[in-house]
C-alpha cells in the first residue's frame, strides 16, 4: 500500500509480479460522494453546510478525505472562505518556495542507467500544463521531468491510464494562482 505510485509500478516490474498482483488504485472521492461525504461530516461536527459551502469545499480541495474532513471540522471555529484561502495560500507558498530552490540545487534522476539532470524552466512548462487541465498524458512531457515531479509530490502518475495530474486540487489551484 503506497500514495507512491513510481514506487508501486517500480516493484510490479522488477519483482516479477505480473499475474501474481494487480495495481488498485484508490483515489480521491468523486464529486457526488465527496459531496455526500460532506454532508455525512458536517452531521457528525454539527456544522451547517450550504450547497454553495460544499461546491465551494470541492472546488478547493477536490474529493480528497482528508482536506474535507480538516475543512469541515475547521468551520466550527471559523469562517469557510478563510480556511479555503489558508490552505490555498500554504500550498501557494509550498509550490513557489519549491520553485525558489530549484535556483540553488540541480534536481537530478535516474531512468535506467542514465542520471539525467532536470531545468526549472521544464519543470515550469510542465506544471503550465496543468493551468488549464487537471489530467495530462505522459507522452505530452519528458519523462525524467515527470518522474521528479511525481518523486516531490507535485503531479501523481497514473500507470494504467498513462496519465498524470497535480497531487490534488491545493495543488491544481496553486499551479493555477502562482504561474
């Protein structure tokens, strides 16, 4: 059980687990049951949750359990748009501090034999993909850039679909508001 998604399809390949294993991908909820889910949580905290407070909700965070759960559960103490905007801005700062270092540092990573050295300016245009997508092929980007953005949590790859998308949607609308 991995969120590492290279890791998981780098033990299926080496360890000879074709027909002995299948990949199980568990994703985020859908936007039906992230909005059931909502409802369910706001019951069980007490807080009263309009239609327009849960599209809001998904909009930010998507059908990802954990950032609903933490939303919800917040507004017994403060205000919806406040929280929303918090957890935007630190994933803001996250992704644009992420960026800042790559003008210190020489991000490099191994496919096969070879150790191929990654350029902010591809990472760059990689993520400028996702400003108007939320799914990207991986035939649309360099595999060395993809593999290290997936390696530092930014994009999660899908192997069976060949696809890639931010690592949820703070970091979809991150993408969105920094570049």
């Amino acid at each position: 059980l991995s969120s590492d998604s290279l890791f998981i399809e780098y033990v299926y390949n080496t360890g000879g687990l074709d027909g002995r294993a299948k990949y199980l991908l568990v994703d985020d909820f859908d936007r039906e049951t992230a909005l059931k889910f909502m409802d369910f949580l706001a019951k069980e905290n007490d807080v009263g949750l309009t239609n327009d407070d849960k599209e809001l909700i998904y909009d930010y965070v998507g059908g990802k359990p954990k950032d609903i759960k933490y939303v919800v559960e917040e507004c017994k103490f403060k205000d919806l748009k406040e929280i929303l905007e918090f957890m935007l801005k630190d994933a803001v700062q996250k992704l644009d501090m992420f960026l800042d270092m790559l003008n210190y540092s020489k991000p490099k990573v191994e496919i096969g034999d070879e150790v191929i050295e990654i350029k902010k300016e591809d990472i760059i245009k990689v993520l400028k993909l996702f400003r108007d997508r939320y799914e990207v092929s991986v035939d649309e980007i360099e595999k060395a850039v993809y593999v290290y953005l997936v390696k530092e949590n930014k994009l999660f790859l899908n192997p069976q679909k060949g696809i890639l998308k931010p690592q949820s949607f703070l970091v979809w609308k991150a993408i969105k508001r920094l570049l």
